[in-house]
C-alpha cells in the first residue's frame, strides 16, 4: 500500500512536492530538490499531509 506525502523545504517552510511511499518500513524520506521560492536546491524532508 502507498502513503501520500508533502515534501517541505527545511529554508523556507513550503510545501512544493507531493509523491508517495511505501508504507512499509524505511524512515521519513530527505530528498535535495528545487525550491521556486528560493531559487535554490535545498534539503526537502517529509511532511504528513
């Protein structure tokens, strides 16, 4: 079964980036991605919906 995610950037706070994961095992997933409001690639970690 897949769990419905949020991806928010640790610099400024937003939320830019659904995806989904395995609701099995593995911790809360950390992906360097880009941020528009930041203009940058930052650290995104995993927020609940």
């Amino acid at each position: 079964m897949r769990d419905y995610i949020s991806l928010e950037c640790t610099k400024c706070g937003n939320r830019n980036y659904r995806t989904s994961k395995q609701t099995r095992g593995g911790g809360k997933l950390e992906l360097k991605k880009y941020c528009k409001f930041c203009r940058a690639h930052t650290l995104h970690k995993e927020k609940k919906k």
